[in-house]
C-alpha cells in the first residue's frame, strides 16, 4: 500500500511540474503576443506627446523613453524584463504606477467575481439536480428550454434589459455606480444594503450566462454517468437510488465540471468587462476599456498581463484539483 501511495504521489508531482513548466510556457507566449499586437496596432505611444511644437531634440528623448529607438530584439528582451519584474511603467492617465492602479481596482473585480462565482454554482447544481430528479416532467423541460434562451442573450442585450424592467420600468434597482450620492451620511447597516442594492443587477447580469452553463454541462453530465454500465451493476445489486446518487454519480459527475470552474473563474477574476462597463463599476473590466480607448499602453499592458495570469492559475489550480479528487487520471500521465 505504501508503494502505491508513493508511485501515486511521484505521478502527482510530475504532473504539478509538467503543468508548472506548461503555464510558464503559455506566459511566455501571453508576453509576447502583447508585445507583437502593441507593435502591429496603428501609430505608437509616443505619438501621443510628440507634436509639431516640440524640438527634434525633445521628440527623440520622448522616443528613447519608450526604447522605439532600439532594435526591435532589444525592445523585446527589455519588455519581457519589466513584465517579468512587474515594471508595467507610468500611467499616461492617471499619471502614476500601473500596479498602483491595478491595486486600486483588482479587489473589487475579486471580491465581485467570487460573489458571482458561488451564485453560478450553487443555482446551476441547484437546478441540475432538480431537473435530474424530474427528468422528463414538465420542469425538466421548462428549464431546457428557459436554459437555451437564457444562453442565446448576449451579455450587454441582459444587462441593458435588467436596467429597463427593473431600474426604468419598476424602479426598484439602481441603474449605475457601487453606491449612493448619500452613501456617507448612512448609518453601517444602510450602507450595506446600499452595497447589495447597487449591486443586484450586475450580478444577476454576470451570473445568469454561468448558471446556464453550469447547469446544461452538470445536467448532461449527470444523465451520461446515470446510463453508464457500473451504474446499472450497482441498482441490480440492490443499492438504492440515493446511495448511488451520493457516492456514486454525483463525484463521477463533478470531476469534468472542475475544469469549466477553473476557466469561468479565471475569466472572471481576469474581469468582468460587458458587465463593469454597463453599470460603471470600479473594477478591472472597466479599466481596461478606459485603458485602450485612451490608448495608454502600460496600463493596457498590466491589464492584459494581470487578466492571463489570473487564467492561467485557476486553470492550472483546477487541474490539480482534479488529479487530486480522481486518481484514476494519474494513470495517463
């Protein structure tokens, strides 16, 4: 037994090194797509300060400011260097750090992600497994089909009409920003409701499209491990329905679902862009926008960086939580 808990832990551990090695390599390729689209997109940084008015002198020092004045090489191994040691450079903006910037607006995205993250798992199980225990009845059908229409509704169409029915129409919601005008002059628990009132629509927003994802994915998954040969075994042995439903179709089930967690979630700590914009909220989708309209490049740079980072962990922490769960998988590393 100890042997084979050994050769289990050595497979584990090469995959978390094989899985570090890939990361680091698909980083790699992240640093340098951002490199080569900033160099394809039309003009360049410094045409924001160089104008007619200022000497050739001062334009060629704007110039070797942004390293344009060396070989393109140079200009690569220099970019991968601030990246790597989180120099993203000087807001045009906001005139100061980019990492000043991104801390100022990360943890909102954080925290709002996380929110919207349990709210799409718990409703997508929640309703997978009733329409599983329904299957065939009238519910179960309801939601197939309320699912597909839910899915087929871009992100912004929802928003824009979560606002009208229940900010224009029946104004019990507010359309924009995370809190009031008065907001300071409420007491603790007014300014908590204030908070959660505010933010009501962008979560139902954000997390509509996820619940509908969790729940087709779980639910199909829960009918394709439910018809399997060992499933059949076990009802003819005589376990009943719940036993097989706890211990055996439910983890069978769960481990797939792991990896789609692992994305959604990266994509959202990465930033919930449609969303941030429509209701104006302080966070890393907002910025980025902000941050390309305005052509800022080292703000338009950490933001990418930050937002395939945050990816590229969860998905890398998924996978390891998979092999964790399902050691079965082990045997094909």
């Amino acid at each position: 037994m100890e042997i084979i808990g050994l050769k289990g832990k050595n497979l584990l551990n090469n995959l978390i090194i094989k899985r570090i090695l890939s990361s680091v390599l698909i980083l790699i390729l992240l640093i340098s797509l951002i490199f080569f689209l900033l160099r394809l997109a039309p003009g360049n940084p410094v045409q924001k300060f160089v104008s007619p008015a200022l000497s050739p002198k001062l334009a060629e020092k704007v110039r070797t400011s942004f390293s344009l004045n060396k070989p393109v090489t140079r200009q690569y191994i220099d970019f991968v260097k601030n990246i790597v040691t989180g120099n993203f450079g000087i807001s045009y903006q906001q005139h100061k750090p980019v990492v000043d910037v991104i801390k100022e607006y990360l943890p909102f995205t954080v925290i709002f992600s996380f929110i919207s993250f349990l709210i799409q798992i718990g409703f997508g199980f929640l309703f997978a497994f009733y329409a599983f225990k329904n299957k065939g009845k009238f519910s179960d059908e309801l939601l197939s089909k309320l699912s597909l229409i839910l899915y087929s509704i871009p992100a912004f169409v929802l928003g824009i009409l979560l606002i009208y029915l229940f900010s224009v129409t029946i104004p019990l919601f507010p359309s924009a920003d995370l809190r009031s005008v008065d907001f300071d002059d409420l007491t603790l628990i007014g300014k908590i409701f204030d908070y959660v009132k505010h933010l009501i629509l962008p979560l139902a927003t954000l997390s509509i499209p996820g619940i509908v994802i969790y729940y087709k994915y779980l639910r199909e998954n829960l009918d394709s491990v439910n018809n399997k040969t060992f499933i059949n075994h076990l009802r003819i042995n005589g376990f009943d329905e719940k036993t097989i439903l706890k211990k055996h179709i439910i983890p069978n089930t769960i481990g797939p679902l792991i990896s789609v967690a692992g994305i959604e979630l990266g994509l959202l700590l990465s930033g919930a862009l449609i969303t941030e914009v429509i209701f104006s909220l302080p966070g890393m989708g907002r910025l980025t926008v902000g941050a390309i309209l305005n052509r800022d490049y080292p703000l338009i740079i950490g933001c990418t960086f930050i937002a395939g980072l945050l990816v590229i962990i969860t998905n890398f922490l998924a996978d390891i939580i998979r092999y964790k769960l399902d050691k079965r998988m082990l045997k094909g590393i």
